[in-house]
C-alpha cells in the first residue's frame, strides 16, 4: 500500500480478490494521496525538531513601580464632624489643597480659646521659673555675704583671743615679778625685825618694812586677780569663736536649705512649663488637623465619607486619591512549582487586557501586541491567592508600554525559558514535569569565572 517495508503483502495474498484494491489499482489520484501522506509525516518528524521556548506564565494586573504612586485612600488623624467639603470626584488637587473641614467633638478641645489659653499657662508658669530663679540667685548672694561675715566676726575674735593671750602673758610676768618682790619684802622684814633684836635697827624702820611687806602682799593678790581674769578672757574670746562658727553654719545652712527648696520649686516649674509647652503645641498641631489635605497631586477618585455633619473617628479613610504621575509596572504571580525559575533582572513578555495581542507562548518572536518587561522584585513570601508575587517594570530597550493603561487592569506574562526542542516539550508535558531549571546567563558566566 504505502510500500514502506520490502515484506509485501501482495507476495503472499492475491490483492486482485479485493475490490479496494482494485479501486485503488485503478485510481490515478492514489499516487497523489501517497505523497501527499508522505510529505505531511515528513513535515510533521520536521516539526517535532523545531525549538520551542519553555516560560512561565502567570497572570496579574496593571500597578506602580513605587509604593507612593499608588492608589491611596486619606485618613484623619482625629475624630471630628464632616463641615464643608471643597472637592468633588475627579477634581485633580495639588500637595496641599484643602480637601474637606472637619469640626472638634471632643469635649476636652472644644473650648474655642484653647490654644490662647494654655499660651498664658505657659507665660504665667515662665514667669515663677524667673522668679525661682530671682530668689536662687538672691539666696546665694545671702550665703555669700553670710561667709564674708562670718569671716570678718572670726577674724576680730581671732584677734580678740590673740589680745587675751598677750595680756595673760604680760599679767603673767607681772605675776612673776611681784612674786619676787613679795619674797624680797619678807627678806627685809625678817632681816630689820632680826636687826632689831639685836639693837642695830631702829622700830621705825621694822613697821616701814611691814608697811612694805603688807604693800606688796596687796599687790600680789590684786595681780593674781588680774591674771585669772585674763585667762577667762581667753577662755571668753575661744567661747566666741566657737559661738561665731556655730551661728555662722546654722546660717548657712538654713540659706542653703532655702535655696535647695528653691531649685526644687524651679526645676519643679520648668517641668511643668515643658509639659505646657506640649501641650501648647499639640493643640497648635491639633488645629492644623482639622483641614483635610491633599498629601500630592492626584486625582480624587472616590469619597468615601459624604454628607455634612457626619462624624469618624481617627484613622477613618474619608477620601481616595490617585497619584497624577507614576511610573507603571505589572504585579504577576507564579505558582510556587515555577517560582524557582524566576530570577531578578529576567526578561518576561506582557500583555494586557482589552489590548489587541496574539501570542505564541513557545514562539516570542512570532507573538503580537505583547511587550517587553523586566523583573525588578520578587517577594519570597507567599500570597494568600497560594502563589508568589513577582513586581514587573517596563523594557527599557523594548517599545514603550502603552499610555492608555489604566491602574488595575488585568495583565498576562509569560518568562521566557531555554529554547527544547518540540519533541521535548511535548514529552515533558505528558509526563508532567516542570520546565528545565534555568539560571540566567549572568550566573552562568559568574560561575564560568569561578
């Protein structure tokens, strides 16, 4: 029939018996479905050897390469009652602009001079710190004069001792000296009273010498008077110095104790005055909260809160805004069987939703409306769709994505792989293994160099 094998049939069976044979026997158009089956089988053994390049697909959306380009929504940062709005949906607003008014509901802030007073608060608690301060630097200049005079004092009774020292050492010598008079006037009398006796000294002069003699112990007593006062007068000046030192420290002491209760007070005060001041600023700060504005330029795209008098409370997204400028990327994700596969810096082919595009996943080159893109991150954690996240930029050296994009429209990728054979492929599909493990040629070439 097709004359592939040598063993024919028609050695051994008479083909003539058949009709089909016969048919075919006669038929001229016979030899034309022959070669037509050989050519397609050709044709088909050529096909398997044709390469085919294995990739990954995932399936994604459209996003920004930048977490502050993306969509955002506007929370407040405190609780307060919806006033005035001054945007409607798709109003385009620059950094800055007033967004909405939104008015106090918390008793503790609703006092409209809140700010003004708490600021006399803080003038008021300044002042007594300066004040404080007036009756520390008072209370030292007390303690110093305390200690010059209490120097002076100690200096005069130092002399007043040295002065009674002297005077005891002079009375002293006095002492001493009438002492000595006293035993020559005892000598004398006795010698005139002996010279008596004997004649050879007249009465007269025996009573001058007991005048003498009675003088001189006078004297003597007067002058040991005048020594033990003196030496009281040491004892006195020694008292007074001790008394000086004792008065003196109490003084300073009790100046000292004054002004440690007034530093305390001062510090006390400052702390309150830096607990004002807080307080003085976050209100500034609070008021400033009750304008809504626009963190940048953007698109509001929805308000989420409407109406006038409606109350939220911190952190309430009140409206959503869309960044006016961003540079768009694709967010894809792989399932975790081809994430290994996936490396940063990989080339990967896009295509969008809506986008006219034919694509040949094994053929790149022969696909339409697909554009390149380039692998910028890779999250190592997986999604709770059960895949990995894989952030996608443009190709640089690709054509340039198109402008009519929009944030959130849905998007195919496919990585491209090795370049298999047909054969292969389809063998590896049947028996249901994954792609070959790939490397990129960068790490190649890196362990090449190693």
């Amino acid at each position: 029939m097709l004359n592939i094998t040598e063993n024919r049939v028609d050695k051994w069976i008479d083909m003539s018996k058949y009709k089909s044979s016969k048919i075919f026997k006669d038929n001229k158009g016979y030899r034309m479905v022959k070669k037509t089956i050989w050519v397609l089988s050709i044709l088909l053994v050529l096909f398997l050897f044709l390469p085919w390049t294995q990739n990954v697909s995932g399936k994604g959306s459209v996003t920004t390469l930048k977490p502050n380009q993306r969509p955002q929504t506007i929370q407040s940062a405190i609780a307060g009652r919806i006033e005035k709005w001054y945007v409607n949906e798709g109003d385009y607003v620059k950094k800055g602009d007033t967004i909405l008014f939104i008015s106090e509901i918390k008793e503790d802030y609703l006092d409209p001079n809140l700010v003004e007073n708490t600021g006399k608060q803080v003038d008021a608690k300044q002042s007594s710190v300066t004040s404080y301060a007036s009756k520390v630097q008072a209370l030292e200049n007390q303690i110093g004069a305390i200690d010059n005079e209490r120097g002076l004092k100690f200096k005069q009774s130092q002399n007043k001792l040295i002065q009674a020292n002297l005077k005891v050492q002079s009375d002293s010598i006095e002492y001493e000296a009438i002492k000595t008079q006293l035993t020559i006037a005892k000598t004398q009398f006795n010698r005139a009273v002996n010279l008596n006796k004997e004649g050879l000294k007249p009465l007269t002069d025996v009573e001058e010498k007991r005048v003498k003699l009675q003088d001189t112990e006078a004297k003597i007593i007067s002058q040991q008077n005048k020594y033990i006062t003196a030496q009281n007068e040491v004892l006195n000046a020694k008292m007074e110095l001790n008394r000086i030192l004792a008065e003196y420290s109490e003084k300073t002491a009790k100046a000292q104790s004054d002004k440690q209760t007034a530093l305390s007070s001062q510090y006390d005060t400052e702390a309150q005055v830096n607990k004002l001041r807080n307080q003085y600023r976050n209100y500034q700060i609070r008021n400033g909260m009750y304008y809504i504005v626009a963190p940048q330029n953007g698109y509001i795209n929805r308000a989420i809160q409407s109406g006038l008098g409606e109350t939220i409370k911190e952190g309430t997204s009140i409206v959503s805004i869309m960044p006016a400028q961003f540079d768009i990327a694709v967010e894809t994700y792989i399932s975790p069987v081809d994430f290994p596969l996936i490396h940063k810096g990989e080339k990967v082919r896009v295509w969008f939703d809506g986008w006219p595009s034919i694509v040949f996943s094994g053929w790149p080159g022969a696909s339409f409306g697909t554009f390149g893109g380039e692998i910028v991150a890779m999250e190592n954690f997986i999604s709770e769709n059960g895949k990995y996240r894989v952030l996608i930029a443009p190709d640089k050296n690709d054509k340039i994505w198109p402008k009519e994009l929009s944030i959130g429209a849905g998007t195919q990728t496919i990585a491209l792989l090795e370049d298999v054979p047909i054969w292969f492929e389809i063998w590896r599909t049947l028996n249901g293994f994954p792609p070959n493990y790939y490397q990129p040629q960068t790490a190649k070439n890196d362990k090449a160099k190693k």
